[in-house]
C-alpha cells in the first residue's frame, strides 16, 4: 500500500495545497490520539485514500465508507465527553470532510 505523502504529494492541483496540508497535519495529530476511535478513523482514512489511488476501490465506494465514517463518529461523539467531541469534531469529521470534498476527486 502507498504511503499517505506520496499520494498527497502526487496530486498537483495547486487549489487544494492548503487542504493538503491542513490535512496532513490532522492525520497525523489523530494517529497519536489518546482516543482510539479517533486513531482507527485516521487509519480507515488512509486506507480507503490509498486503496482509491491504487485503482482498488472507486470513488463512489471511496465515498460511501468516508461518509458511512463521519456518521459513526457523530453518533460516537454523543457519548462522550465536551472536550471529547471537540476533538473529535475537530480531527475525525474534519479529516473525513476534506477527504471526501477535495481529495477523492483528485486521486
């Protein structure tokens, strides 16, 4: 499986460098998590990215697991705690809004 920077750093469309970046940055500040949830979701993330630029998954499937994502991850954010949902609203769903707004399509 690709790493997650070359297949960043493989898409050259120069309207989506910021996105790019804040996204790196937030894949990494999830992957060292305290929460678990949030780890996983980051690791899904990359995979199903990865697996899209690998030809392996479409779009469309790409997209379905990324959105079935973000639904889980409301719910889960329910049962935790304020600073909790923060951090999830913060890493999680903003991690699976930028790949599902602007990477999928540029893979």
């Amino acid at each position: 499986m690709k790493d997650i920077n070359e297949i960043l750093d493989a898409i050259k469309d120069k309207s989506i460098e910021e996105l790019k970046s804040e996204f790196k940055g937030l894949l990494k500040e999830a992957s060292g998590d305290s929460l678990d949830f949030v780890k996983k979701s980051a690791a899904s993330t990359v995979r199903w990215l990865s697996l899209k630029a690998e030809g392996q998954l479409s779009e469309e499937e790409v997209k379905s697991l990324l959105e079935a994502k973000k639904k889980e991850a409301l719910v889960f954010m329910n049962t935790q705690s304020i600073v909790a949902r923060a951090r999830i609203q913060k890493l999680v769903c903003r991690l699976l809004d930028i790949a599902v707004n602007s990477l999928l399509s540029a893979l």
